[in-house]
C-alpha cells in the first residue's frame, strides 16, 4: 500500500469563512476540505522557483515537504530514460534539436539551468537513476510517461524497482495501455490517470486507475467530479502556483491531491486554509 503522509498539526480543522467568486462552487468547509488533501505533487519539481526537471527542482520539492515529485520521462538516442518536459532541448537548454538525436553525454554536455536563472548556470539534465536516487527515503517520485511502447514501459519500471521505491512511486498514465501495461510492470505503484479527454474517465477507471487528474477548466461541467466519484476514484487537480486565491475555488470539489509549481507555496496555504488564518 502506497503511503502518503499528512500534514499533521498544520492541517488542523477549523472553520472559517472565505470569499469565493459565484462562478466557482461554494466551498462550504474550506478548512475541512484543506485538510482532505493529503497528497502534494511538485510540478516538475519545483518549477516555480528552480528549473523544471532538474534535481534542484526535486531537492526543493524535498525541502517544502511536499509529498511527491513529479518529472517528465523521455529516452535519449542511446536508450537512457532522462527527465525532460519537451521533446527538444531548446527551451530549457543551451543545446538544439530533439533529445531523441542526442546522445546521453551530449545531453549532459547542455546546460539545463541559466535559461531559467543565472544563478542555476551549469545544472543538467538529470538521468531518472538519479532522480530516483535523490529521492528514495525522501519523497515519492511521479513519473509523467512521455513516451510510448513496450521497451520504454519496461525501461522505466526496471528503473523504479532498482533505483527508487515502487511502493512510493507515482505513475502518471496518458493512456488506458499505459495503465494497463503499468499495473503488471509496476503493481505496487500508484497510477494518476492523466485523462486527455473527459470521455476517457471510465476506460481508464476499468483499466485500474486509483486517481483521475481533471483540467481546472473542465470543472466548469459539475457532472464531472461526480462520475469520478461514483467510479470510486481520488480526484487530482493543478493549483497552479499554488496561492490561497488559486487553491480555494477547487476545494469545493474536495479533492485529495493537488499539484503546483511552487509546493512550498501550496503546502503553506493549505495549512493556513486548515489552520484557519486569513
């Protein structure tokens, strides 16, 4: 059974009263619905606040005690599994062109840091191995499957049971294969059901998803969360930066996990929501 820990004192439940825009549904006990929450996922980390996929990023998400640490998976030409949001290097790097072209040390040859801040000049791309490693005994791992294919599900699943803690692991499915494929590869790990469409929600329930991550703008349909929930699953949802403005309106759908660039941020006003502060 995977394990996630509580907030503890800091999510006592309290009540209190906030203000929320009528468009959004009431939230009727912010601070109860606070304390629900009893998973914090890092986007990326922590890519607020350091570069996206890096162990910078993951080691912040360890600091801001969130829960799990969620990267992006890819393959280097060579076969070794890397954590990279795009399918190019461009954006993040200082190197051109697809990771699938390069090689693992012409990838480890690119700065993956001062395109987000001179002050993180000289920090790479990470290896899932060493992600892994960071880590095991500290934080949960997610991991967001980029790629598809039989050879990349067991890369990644032998990589998990060797390096990191399975049991602890997060596997963030696109597709009911996925699913499918990481029940038997991974069958003590967890699986976020990154639905890309709303029609999928059940297909992807039969398949064994536990949890159904939902777009914020699709909360704008209220038959939504009630089909999660009569399916029996946790409901996941992105708060952005993680602000007290950004995370209200969503504690009206009670979910159990919510995920934000900045954990500090979020861990923080979850506690201040649950704790009753204004």
């Amino acid at each position: 059974m995977y394990f996630r820990p509580s907030f503890g004192p800091l999510l006592a439940v309290v009540a209190v009263v906030a203000v929320v825009p009528a468009a959004d549904p009431p939230v009727r006990s912010p601070a109860s619905a606070a304390a629900r929450v009893t998973e914090v996922i890092g986007h990326m980390g922590s890519c607020a606040d350091r570069p996206g996929n890096t162990l910078a990023g993951v080691g912040r998400a360890i600091e801001a005690k969130a829960h799990v640490a969620e990267v992006d998976v890819r393959t280097t030409q060579d076969g070794v599994l890397v954590c990279l949001h795009d399918p190019e290097v461009d954006r993040t790097t200082t190197g051109t062109g697809k990771l699938a072209d390069l090689t693992l040390a012409e990838v480890k040859a690119l700065d993956a840091g001062s395109k987000f801040d001179a002050k993180f000049a000289g920090e790479r791309v990470p290896t899932l191995r060493e992600v892994l490693e960071l880590g095991k005994g500290k934080i949960g791992i997610m991991l967001d499957l980029k790629e598809d294919g039989d050879d990349y599900a067991k890369a990644v699943a032998a990589a998990v049971r060797q390096f990191g803690e399975p049991k602890r692991a997060v596997v963030g499915v696109r597709s009911v294969e996925h699913a499918k494929q990481f029940r038997k590869l991974l069958p003590d790990a967890r699986q976020i059901g990154l639905v890309p469409a709303v029609r999928d929600i059940e297909p992807f329930a039969a398949a064994g998803v536990t949890v159904v991550r939902l777009w914020p703008k699709w909360l704008a349909d209220g038959t939504l969360v009630p089909r999660v929930r009569k399916l029996g699953l946790e409901l996941h949802l992105g708060a952005g930066l993680g602000s007290r403005a950004e995370v209200l309106p969503l504690l009206a759908h009670r979910p159990e996990s919510l995920s934000a660039d900045d954990p500090a941020r979020l861990v923080k006003s979850l506690a201040e929501i649950a704790g009753g502060a204004k």
